[in-house]
C-alpha cells in the first residue's frame, strides 16, 4: 500500500511516480487525473472541474505544492461554498486576483485531514451522486482549513473589492 502524504489516501502501489508539483502519491493523483475526465468532459455551464481543481490542491499542500496553488485552491473554496460562485466565476476571480497579487505565504496543511478524499467522489455511483459527492469532498477540506479561513477570507475580499 501507498499513503499520500497530502490527503493520506491509502491504496495499493502501482509504482507510479508522484508528480512534480503537487504533494501527492502517485496513485492519489492518477485518481485526481480520472476525475478529472469525468469534469471536463460535462462541458457544463457551472463548470464544476474548477472546484474539484481547487479542493484538490488545498487538500495537497504542503511538500512539492506551490504557494498560489494552495492559496488559489482556497479562494475557491471560500468563494464557491461561502459566496454561491460558480467555477466559472470562481475561475475569473483567479484570473482578477493573479493579476494584483504575485506573492503568496506558504501555507502547511492543516494537522487534522478531511474524512474525504478523491476516491469518495469516483466512488460514487451516477453523475448526479458524483456532483453531490463534489459539494461534500469541497466542505470538507474547507472545514479541515479552520485556522487559516480568516485569512483566506479577508485576503480574498480585499482583493475582489479593491480591482
Ligand atoms: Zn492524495
């Protein structure tokens, strides 16, 4: 068995080389790469594949993982969970937000992980249950984020009100 080191994801070892950029097993992110199939293809207007980006990265910090990447992963958990955006305005808010700030602090991953990983959302049997499945893996790493909300939620305003 391999264990992520981001959302501590146990599973069978395929050998497969963790990637680059992300602090994640191999294994977890061939997952990741499956459900991700499963997004893009919708073609929906909501676009839902940037909130599975985003919980993806917030749940993979730490190690390898960028600062903006993590940072960016949470802004679109706040928007999309606190605020009602969609990932499509979750994206355009990256877009905004990537043009004012350059620099962003290190986050370390929260201590206590999401009782949710990746495989939840495969897990689940139709689209409709996957979508659902989506919303709760998303709420999950949030909570998991506790300490750091006030930040990502004063950061993201004062971004966003002062374009
Ligand atoms: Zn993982």
């Amino acid at each position: 068995m391999t264990e992520c080191p981001g959302c501590r994801l146990k599973f069978p070892d395929q050998h497969l080389d963790p990637p680059e950029r992300t602090n994640a097993s191999g294994e977890c992110f061939s997952l990741y790469s499956d459900l991700m199939c499963y997004t893009v293809a919708k073609q929906d207007p909501e676009f839902i594949h940037q909130h599975v980006v985003d919980t993806y990265a917030a749940q993979h910090a730490g190690g390898p993982a960028r600062t903006i990447t993590v940072a960016f992963g949470l802004i679109g958990l706040y928007l999309a969970l606190e605020k009602g955006y969609t990932g499509r305005q979750v994206q355009l808010a990256h877009v905004k937000i990537a043009r004012k700030r350059k620099v962003w602090p290190r986050l370390e991953p929260p201590r206590q992980q999401a009782v949710l990983t990746v495989i939840d959302v495969l897990q689940a049997g139709t689209d409709g249950e996957k979508d659902t499945m989506i919303r709760e893996w998303m709420a999950a790493v949030w909570d998991s984020w506790g300490d750091r909300q006030e930040w990502v939620r004063a950061t993201t305003d004062e971004l966003l009100t002062f374009f």
